[in-house]
C-alpha cells in the first residue's frame, strides 16, 4: 500500500507503485491532461516514473512558472528530430533552455533562416503522432555504444563520473538527458524556430563551428502569437533604430562598444542626471567624483588586479602600470580615508556617476545594452552596523520615487550567501538579517536567491519592468564586508575605539547608457515632456517668418523649453507630419496672424489645438509640468 499526501494534505492510498500520472488521474481526467511533471522530496520528475514509497507530491500544471521550463526542453528534442529527419548526417551536441525559449547546437553544413520553414514542417509532424517521452537508464558503457557515431556526445559521456546515464527516447529520437520531460509531444501548442546563429563547441574557438538553432514554445498557440507580436513590437522600439532617426546616438568603428552622444542625446542625458542630483540630494547624498585611471596598486589593494584583470584596460606611465577603473568603489574607499570619522558622521551617502570602462567581446556587444565604456551611477554608504536597516530602507525608497518618475514598476530579489565568501558566520547573518528586516519594512513581497550573493556580502537587486513586460536588472543594493577591510576604513565609536564601517554598494540607473537604451524602448521614443529632447518645434508658414520663428524660439529657450525651428521649404502638413512621428510633444505653428498678435498656435500630440494662446499662457503651464517631471501628456 503506497500513500501518496496531497500539498493540502490531503491522502490517497494505492494498492500497487503507481506513476505520477496514475495518481494526477485518479483526481481526474481533465486534470491529468494539464499535467506536465511532478515535484517530490524537491525533485522535478517525468509523470511516468513510478512512486515506489510512501510521499508528499505537489503536480506541475500547464498554468505553473515552471511548466514552460519543462515544455521548452522536450521542444528541443523535438527540433533536433526533426533535423535529422532532414539531415541525417548532423552530429548533435547540446539543446539547453535558456530564456524565452531553448537552442540545440548542431554540427551540421550552414542552413538559412529560410530553411527553418520546412523543419518547422517537420516539427509539426512530430507533434502530431503525439509521441511519449520515455526515460531510460543505461550503463556508461552502453551509452558509448549507443553515440559511437557521435564525436560531441561521447566527449560528454566520458567526463560523466556516474556508471549509469539517463537517456530519453520519442518516437525514433533518444538522447542524453536528465529530464524531465512532458509526457507526449502533442502537449506542445505552440512551437517556432527564430533564428540560427554560429557557435563553437564548449565556447572554444579553436574548435568545431556549430549551428545553432534557437526557438521558443508554449502550451497555447494564443500565448505563442503574443509573444511573437511582442518581439515584433520590440523590433519597432529597438533603441538603436529610435536612437538613428531621433538623433541622439550613434557608435563607430573608431570606438566599438563607445557611444557617442549627439546634442539632442545629451539633453535627454541631462535631463536624466539633473534629476538624479535633484533627488539624491533630498535624500542626503553629497557628489563626488574620483579619476579614471588609477595605479596598480591601487587594484591590487582592492583585489581587482587578481580577480578582474582580463577585464580591465591598462598602460604604462613613467615606467608604472595603471589601469582605466572598470568600478567606482576603490577610488571612493580613497576618498573616505582623506579624514577621520566619528560615529556622529555616519551614515556617509557618496554618490558618483563615474565612467567606467570593461573589456566586453566583440561579439557580446549590443548598442547602448553591452558597451564597453559607460556611466555608473554608483553610491557608497559608509554606517554602523545599527544603521543597516535605515539605510537599506532609504536606498528601495529613492529607487521606488526615481523608477515611478519613469512609470517603471520593479520586483526584489535577495541574494544570500554563497559557497565561496569572505567574512565570518556572525557577520554575514548580521548583514543578511539587516537586509530581510528592511525588505520586510519596505512591505514588498521579493524573492529569494539561496548562495547567489557577492563573495564579500549579501545583495537585493532590483528589477525593473518595462511597457512590454520585459524585466532588467537596473538597480541593486550590496552590502560589502572586503573592502572596509582592504583598505582599513574605520570611524571612533561612542566607545572612543576604532570600528570598521559597514557599506553599501548601490545604483539605481546602474549603467546610465543601459538605462538610456531602456528609455528609449520602454517609451518608443515617445517621451514625457521633461525628458524629450526636442520639447517644442516652431514651424512657419512662410519663408517670410523665418525671422519671427528665431525670435519665439529665444524666448522659450530663455524660460527653460528646448525647442528647434524648422526652417526646411517644406509644405505645413508635411512638417506637422514629421514632427509627430518623432514624437515632438508641442507643435507650434507660425502664420502672420500669430505675428501680429505675438500669440501662439500649438498641437500637442493627442491632436488637440489650442488658438492665440499668449507666451503666458502656454509657458507658465508647460514650465510647471517640465518641473515637476510629469509623466502624463500636458493639457494646455
């Protein structure tokens, strides 16, 4: 007799080893047929292992976060079936999921993207026989003889220290696999290839070029079309493209991974900093600014030169090595030691937006997301210990107010101590706790990431989401317990004894470049009126009025308003029309009658127009709505 407990506790009892399958139907039909796999003693298993003790189960259904994971790894064995279906004489190498979707690398003769067509074909034919994964569990021995045709797989199999080796079979198809997987290939709804790219085996350029085919799935062709209307829409909002034709970026092969910022890029860039300043100062940060090439020493101090050294760009100066900062933080620690401390001056809150440099692969850089030079909008705060709690609290709140600014919501996530750390038990429970006590002051339910923290301490990151739903890992709070002791920072307690400071390492934007980029995508270029670059564009009717347009336009650059004349011999219409698709927020329009009334005629973007609206009238309401940075349309 087997007993099976139900998360509700509920008990069923089985006179034979049942599968997992057997108990999901046994509750019924129809909930069986929503199953995907089955969590016990916290493993994930395939539904058809048999329970052969007595146990706890928790089912994986469709509607589970987890369930795509499952979905999209059987949809990886279905797509390399299928190619070699077509191509009998690929080698297959690994097919992991990766998010949004999964890959298979394949040694195989280059494909198109025009060829994925009829492996999709392919694909649905699979799907269609509704074909039963079955696990299968063989000696190391068997397994070589099974991939002797397979140079990738039996290189895998001989670095395998078990003696046994899990393999999965559907339809004729069997590969190394741990699982687990759904329990027929008809549960897949919704499948498409997206693109292929090329790949070394084990990431080694010395090695075999493979091709790698990327694809994605779910278990409803509903939520496939969604996705792929949302990468569409991500298509159209790509911050490179909205960063051409708006003017505000480009990069150059004199510089890889260096943006350039044009002028109308920099009063957007402006307006982001200015903002910045504004708000740290109102929570009580001071600005510094620290060199961008530092000595040697320095990074060996602060354990750079050993841990991040492939990373950092170096020269040689009067016969000594320096090296441009790839971080802030030790040039801040440098800072800190200038004076002494007392317990009375603490919390120091030291901001500095620094530019940084890290050497990215050529191949891994992605416009304004993955550079190699950029902005971070780094902090340090020096407290005691008692401080932890206050200044954590502090640090969500201000990120809270700057992301709402923007429309931005965000989830937390902590992340513990990991295998590999410095620092005693006392100290990272002390650091640890100081962050769960101010998480669950702040009231906002995060997550945990069991042993994913620094090496010197514990950290929240912050994860902000965009209009079309995608999260980035913007802003983070760490607490470090290395370099206080690298560079033995202290302060005088009320004991009048030296005490190391506790700090915290946090940025809000985190790089300024990345979170530009976000901007532009998350706005599609349609920014709120504070933040776009060109605030106002004065059109006149007639070349005659070229004078008068200069003139209003020095005015509203006098009371705050960028703003541009367009001067081009275009017709009306068609300069209203480009102005609106670039997003231009006040359109105004010059005709003799506005020059003999010395009023206004402006278009906003809902297509609202507003007749002989005096300077007054239009500058006074757009200068409150520019100051206190209002997200919303203005209404004149």
């Amino acid at each position: 007799m087997i007993t099976i407990t139900f998360p509700d506790k509920s008990i069923k009892q089985f006179d034979n080893f049942p599968t997992g399958m057997d108990v999901a139907q046994s509750i019924s039909q129809g909930f069986a047929r929503n199953c995907v796999a089955m969590k016990i003693d916290d493993r994930l298993l395939d539904l058809s292992r048999t329970i052969e003790t007595d146990t706890a189960i928790e089912f994986i259904t469709v509607n589970d976060d987890n369930a795509l994971e499952v979905l999209r790894h059987s949809a990886a064995h279905v797509m390399a079936e299928a190619v070699l279906n077509l191509y009998p004489d690929a080698k297959l190498t690994i097919g992991p999921v990766v998010e949004d979707g999964f890959y298979y690398d394949i040694d195989m003769p280059p494909i198109s993207e025009d060829d994925l067509g009829k492996i999709e074909v392919e694909i649905q034919k699979i799907i269609k026989a509704k074909a039963t994964f079955e696990r299968q569990v063989v000696t190391k021995d068997q397994a070589l003889e099974i991939f002797k045709d397979n140079p990738f797989k039996l290189e895998l199999i001989h670095e395998l220290s078990d003696q046994e080796i899990s393999l999965y079979k559907n339809g004729q198809f069997i590969d190394l696999c741990r699982g687990p997987h759904i329990p027929h290939t008809g549960m897949i709804k919704g499948i498409k290839l997206m693109k292929i790219s090329g790949a070394y085996w084990r990431a080694d350029q010395s090695r075999e070029q493979l091709q790698r085919l990327y694809g994605t799935a779910f278990f409803d062709k509903k939520k496939l079309n969604q996705y792929l209307h949302l990468i569409e829409e991500a298509k159209k909002r790509d911050h490179r493209k909205v960063g051409t034709r708006l003017d505000l970026f480009s990069f150059h092969d004199e510089a890889p991974g260096m943006a350039f910022f044009h002028a109308k890029g920099m009063d957007m860039w402006n307006a982001l900093l200015d903002y910045w300043r504004e708000a740290h100062r109102a929570a009580g940060y001071v600005e510094t600014k620290t060199p961008v090439l530092l000595n040697r020493k320095l990074w060996e101090k602060s354990g750079h030169w050993d841990n991040y050294r492939e990373n950092m760009y170096t020269c040689v100066i009067d016969d000594e090595e320096y090296a441009i900062k790839p971080m802030n933080c030790p040039g801040g620690m440098l800072l800190y030691k200038t004076r002494s401390y007392s317990y009375r001056d603490l919390p120091l809150r030291a901001g500095e937006v620094g530019l940084v440099h890290r050497h990215e692969l050529s191949g891994a850089l992605s416009g304004l997301f993955r550079v190699r030079s950029f902005h971070q909008d780094d902090a340090h705060i020096f407290m005691t210990p008692d401080q932890i709690e206050t200044e954590v609290l502090g640090v969500l709140r201000l990120a809270e107010q700057i992301y709402n600014k923007f429309g931005l919501t965000f989830h937390l996530e902590l992340s513990t101590r990991p295998e590999k750390s410095i620092g005693t038990d006392a100290q990272w429970e002390q650091a640890t706790s100081g962050l769960e006590k101010a998480l669950k002051h702040y009231g906002q339910e995060y997550f945990i990431n069991e042993g994913d923290g620094a090496f010197y301490g514990p950290k929240i990151d912050i994860h902000i989401k965009d209009a079309l739903g995608r999260t980035w890992q913007c802003g983070t709070v760490q607490l470090d317990m290395a370099l206080p002791e690298r560079f033995d920072l202290t302060y005088k307690g009320q004991d009048n004894d030296k005490h190391r400071p506790i700090m915290i390492h946090r940025v809000i934007y985190g790089s300024m470049e990345r979170f530009f980029g976000i901007l532009v995508e998350h706005f599609a270029g349609r920014f709120p009126l504070w933040l776009a670059p060109v605030q106002a564009v004065i059109l006149p009717i007639t070349q005659d009025l070229a004078d008068h347009a200069d003139q209003v336009k020095t005015d509203l650059e006098a009371a705050g308003i960028r703003c541009e004349v367009d001067h081009r011999n275009e017709t009306l219409k068609k300069k209203i029309r480009e102005a609106q698709i670039n997003y231009v927020p006040l359109i105004l329009t010059i005709g003799e009658k506005e020059k003999e009334t010395g009023t206004l005629s402006v278009r906003t973007l809902d297509g609202k127009v507003k007749l002989g609206l005096s300077p007054a009238e239009f500058v006074t309401p757009v200068q409150k709505h520019i100051k206190k940075r209002i997200l919303d349309d203005i209404v004149l």
